[in-house]
C-alpha cells in the first residue's frame, strides 16, 4: 500500500521525498488499515457474552452514537450521529456494544444508507426483537467539501423494521424520542431516501 501511496503523491504533483511527506506513506496506510477495520471485525466475536435474556419489552433506545466512515465513491469521510432503538422479545445486547455495533459498519467503505440498513439487520439477526430502528444524520465531505452542496447540509437515513414499521405509534414514540435533541429528524424521516442519495454519484 505504501508504494500505491507514493505513486499517488506522484500523480498529485507532490515529491514524496520532501521532509513532510517522507512517512506519509506509512501514516496512510496505518490510518486506512484503521478506518476500514471493520471488514476483519467478528461480530459474533464483539457481541460474545453480551447477549442477555431478560423479561423486558419496552423500547431501549441507544442516542447520540458518534460513527465515522468513508464513502465508497470518493474514499471521503462521511460522520455524523446514529440512534438505535429496539424492542426486545426475550433477549438484549449490553448497550455497550450497540456503538461497537455501529463502529464495525463504520469503518468500511460505505454508502450511509447501507449502513443504516446494516446496523438493524444484524440487531435484527442477533436478538430477533420485536422491532428495530436505526436512524443515521451524516455530513459528507464528499459533497461539502467540494461544494456540491450547501455546506452544512446533512443527510437523513432510516431502517425501521418490525413494529417501527408496522405501527405508527412506536415509531412516533421513537421519533419524538430523538426530538428533543435533533431538530429536524422528526420531519426529514418520514421521507425515504432514494439508495445512493447520500453521496452524489459524480
Ligand atoms: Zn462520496
């Protein structure tokens, strides 16, 4: 990967010998090994021992989980907040590992909306609730950076499976939930977002 990198620096029109870029090879790749660890994580492994069968079936909400992640189009950071929530039927997972959860789909090239969709499928998988909802807000650089949109314009992505899809109250309550704190979402939500919207494909 090092030499990818300095060929790279090359075609920028950089000297990858000069003094301030002579390790810069070797920080990238130590940084990208990082920012895509999620493809080696074991998820299994991650949630080990912290699967618990409980006698509670109320929504457990999990707000505010910060994610960073690249985009798969132009290899740019794209971060933001994630909120969880679930209704559980017999089983949780110790809240802990929600934002672990969230990291291992992070960190990968992504689209946001896959990630989105990630996150509850494999809660889904896990613990079989009775419902499940993820909610992503995200900042691209992709397009601030590059002034393809307003720059602080953010993109809204859902999954809501189960009863967040199914009854309207549930996911009302979740929505009002998340309110308090994110302006916005309430409304921006209930709009789906056509795949590959978050990104724009250019
Ligand atoms: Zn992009």
């Amino acid at each position: 990967m090092q030499d990818l990198i300095t060929r790279l620096l090359i075609e920028l029109g950089e000297n990858p010998a000069r003094e301030g870029l002579v390790r810069t090879p070797r920080r990238v790749e130590t940084a990208l090994n990082f920012l895509t660890s999620g493809y080696r994580a074991d998820i299994d492994e991650v949630l080990n021992g912290a699967l618990f069968n409980v006698d509670y079936s109320e929504m457990v909400i999990v707000r505010d989980i910060d994610f960073y992640s690249l985009c798969e189009h132009h290899l740019l950071p794209f971060f933001g907040k994630c909120h969880v929530a679930y209704i559980p039927n017999g089983r949780v997972i110790g809240l802990s590992k929600i934002p672990r959860l969230v990291d291992i789909f992070a960190r990968r090239l992504q689209l946001q909306e896959r990630m989105t969709n990630q996150i509850a499928e494999t809660i889904t998988a896990q613990i079989n609730p009775l419902g499940v909802a993820v909610v992503c807000e995200g900042t691209h650089l992709c397009m601030s950076m590059r002034g393809v949109e307003k720059q602080n314009s953010y993109t809204i992505t859902s999954a809501m499976f189960g009863a967040f899809r199914d009854q309207t109250r549930t996911r009302m309550e979740f929505l009002e939930l998340l309110k308090h704190r994110s302006p916005g979402v309430g409304q921006a939500i209930s709009a789906t977002t056509p795949a590959g919207a978050s990104c724009l494909d250019e």
